[in-house]
C-alpha cells in the first residue's frame, strides 16, 4: 500500500492509496489525473444544481437534506421537462391526426376539449412541482416517473377526464393512447 501523490486537473495535488498491481495501479493514476479533485468535483455539482434550480424556491431541510434534494430535483426536472414538452407535440399534433378526423363532429369537439384541459392541467401540475420546497417531498419521490408524479395525481384529482377519454377512445385504440400517451395510458384502468 503506497500513497501517490497526483496532480489532479483542477490544479490541486491530493494523496491517493492506490491498491492492486502495478499497472493498475498505474491506470487509476491516469484516470484520476484526468478529474478534478473531489473537493473540486463536489463543488462543481454543488453549482450546476444550483444554476438547473434557479427560480425554484429554497428547499427546506438540514444542509445534508438541502444538498441532496437539489440534486435529486434538478434531475427530476429536466427530465419532467423533456417528458413534457414531447408530451405537448404530440398533443399539439393530434388534431390533423388520422385518429381525430375519423371521429364524427361531436365527439371531436370533446377530444379538443378534452385535450386543451389535459394540457392545462398537465402544465399547471408542473407548477406545482417545481414549486415544492419540502427536502422530504423530493427525496422521497427520487425514484418517481412522470406518471407518478404528473399524470396519476391529475387523473386521481380529475376522475371525469379519465371518464371522459374512455367514452371518446375505445380501449386499446391509438386515440386513446394519444389522448393519453404512453405514460397516461398506464394508468387508465383496463387498458
Ligand atoms: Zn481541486
């Protein structure tokens, strides 16, 4: 066991322990001589959760709470971002959609409504989101999907929605799935 003193590309040299055989030992140099040190390395992911949350509010909770909430958020985010914003092209796309124009008036005026309100409601849940600054909401929902944390409490505040995509979409239909898309379509029951 030897310690190695390396030169890190931050510009800080740090005392490793480096185990194994020689040429191991000798690559995990290399490797770690291409990184920060881990002072650096903290610090830099400390900043860019701290540009990806700007204008969100300041989570509440100790300062090891505070740290991994932010990180656990500026995650969750961009991905809900991303999620979302396909999920809104594709909504946006649907009324030129073979599925749609196949309806007759009445029930494609619902789907339009029905639509706009999903919409709405969708990027009023995001809202809410982002406005959570409990440490304790975010680091319990770390594993949570886009369903869980979008979709399903939409549905469960707004059972009429779901109603109504069934009476519009038969089951198993692209309409549905479309109304739903993917994400939604698993929380529909029976479909
Ligand atoms: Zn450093």
């Amino acid at each position: 066991m030897t310690k190695y003193a390396i030169h890190h590309s931050c510009g800080h040299t740090v005392e490793h322990q480096l185990y194994g055989p020689g040429k191991d030992r000798d690559r995990k140099e290399q490797r770690l001589a291409k990184q920060p040190c881990e002072s650096c390395d903290r610090e830099r992911r400390a900043e860019a959760a701290c540009i990806a949350n700007a204008g969100l509010p300041a989570l509440l909770g100790s300062a090891k709470q505070i740290a991994w909430a932010e990180e656990i958020r500026a995650n969750l985010l961009a991905q809900i971002d991303a999620q979302v914003a396909a999920q809104c092209q594709c909504w946006l796309a649907m009324p030129e959609s073979e599925a749609v124009r196949a309806l007759s008036e009445d029930k494609r005026g619902q789907a339009m409504a029905l639509l706009a309100d999903l919409r709405a409601k969708t990027l009023a849940r995001v809202q809410q989101v982002r406005a959570e600054a409990s440490c304790r909401w975010w680091i319990d929902n770390r594993a949570a999907s886009i369903t869980d944390l979008i979709t399903a409490p939409i549905f469960a505040t707004n059972p009429h929605l779901l109603a109504l995509a069934r009476e519009i979409a038969a089951p198993g239909s692209a309409l549905l799935a479309m109304l739903a898309t993917a994400a939604v379509a698993s929380t529909l029951p029976g479909h």
